[in-house]
C-alpha cells in the first residue's frame, strides 16, 4: 500500500541530509600520500642501515652527506640521553599525531592543503613511529653542512614529512585567517 508524501509546508525549506561516504573516498588520496612517504621513508632507512657501519660517511656534494646515525630522542636529539623511557612517549605522541591527523582529514577531507599538510605529517610519525618499535631509535642519514658554520643535525625522509607538513600547516591556518 502507497501512501502519499505530505507536502512542505509553505515557507518551509528542506535540509538534504549529508552522507559519509563521500569522506572516506576523499581521504583516499591523502593516506595514499602518507603510505607512500612512509614505503620511500623506510626503504631509504633499510638501505642505510643494511649497506652502512654505524656512523660511516660518504660525501655527495661540498655540503651534503650520507651517514647513518641513529636517535633515541626527538627532534635535535631532545630526551636522546634519557633511560629509554622516551622511546615509548614519543612513540604514543606519534600515535596520537596520526589518530589526530585522519579525525582531522575526516572532517576537512576537502580542503587540500591542510590535508597535505596533515597526510605529510602522519607520514612521519608513521615513519619514525615503525624505527622506533623495531630498532629502539630513529635511523638519520641525511647530512647538511656548511663550512665555517657546521652539520645541521641529521636526519630522514620522515622528518622532512613532519616539517614540511607543519610549514604547510601554519601557512594553511595563515590563508584561513586571511580570507576571513
């Protein structure tokens, strides 16, 4: 039995509810982006761990090297002295940066440039997160220096992830602000 559908009432305007699905297809590029960083990330680090001695060096340019160094801390070695406790916080910060950053690709998974930025920075707590759980530390081998200055600290494909990602970040909330 068919029944009819009652018309609106005069004045009123229908609300089309939204569906999800959409969402996840959208996210679908940008965690594509992540897993792809995270493979180029962990395959650079095998080749140096397997191919390298602890601390070798092979220079490539007047300022550029390839070393293989391993940190047990954050960022310029932060927390690299400590007992190993810091193995296990910076690796629940990590998993906290990637829970944030797809809740966050969820909600905004049309806005591209944040979700960049968000993709590049889960990457690399994906990255450093896997050495991290594996070696106790995270492998380093990217090596700039300038003469008379010295060597910027070492570090990987993971960490250009995360930096790049929070420039694109802040300049993302930059452009947000601007436009209002």
């Amino acid at each position: 039995m068919a029944t009819k559908k009652k018309p609106a009432p005069s004045g009123a305007t229908l609300i089309k509810r939204s569906t999800n699905k959409s969402v996840g297809a959208s996210m679908f590029p940008w965690i594509g982006l992540s897993l792809i960083i995270v493979l180029l990330d962990q395959v650079t680090k095998l080749t140096v761990e397997r191919t390298f001695a602890y601390a070798e060096t092979v220079p490539i340019t007047s300022f550029f090297n390839l070393i293989k160094v391993y940190n047990p801390g954050a960022a310029f070695s932060f927390l690299g002295d400590a007992s190993g406790w810091q193995r296990w916080l910076f690796l629940g910060i990590a998993i906290g940066a990637v829970v944030f950053c797809l809740v966050m690709m969820s909600k905004n998974a049309t806005q591209r440039l944040f979700c960049f930025a968000l993709a590049l920075i889960m990457a690399g707590a994906i990255g450093n997160g896997i050495d991290r759980v594996v070696h106790g530390h995270v492998i380093d081998f990217l090596d700039f220096y300038w003469t008379g200055i010295g060597h910027f600290p070492a570090f990987n494909i993971a960490d250009i992830g995360i930096s790049v990602g929070a420039v694109l970040f802040v300049l993302d909330e930059f452009r947000r602000v601007n436009k209002s």
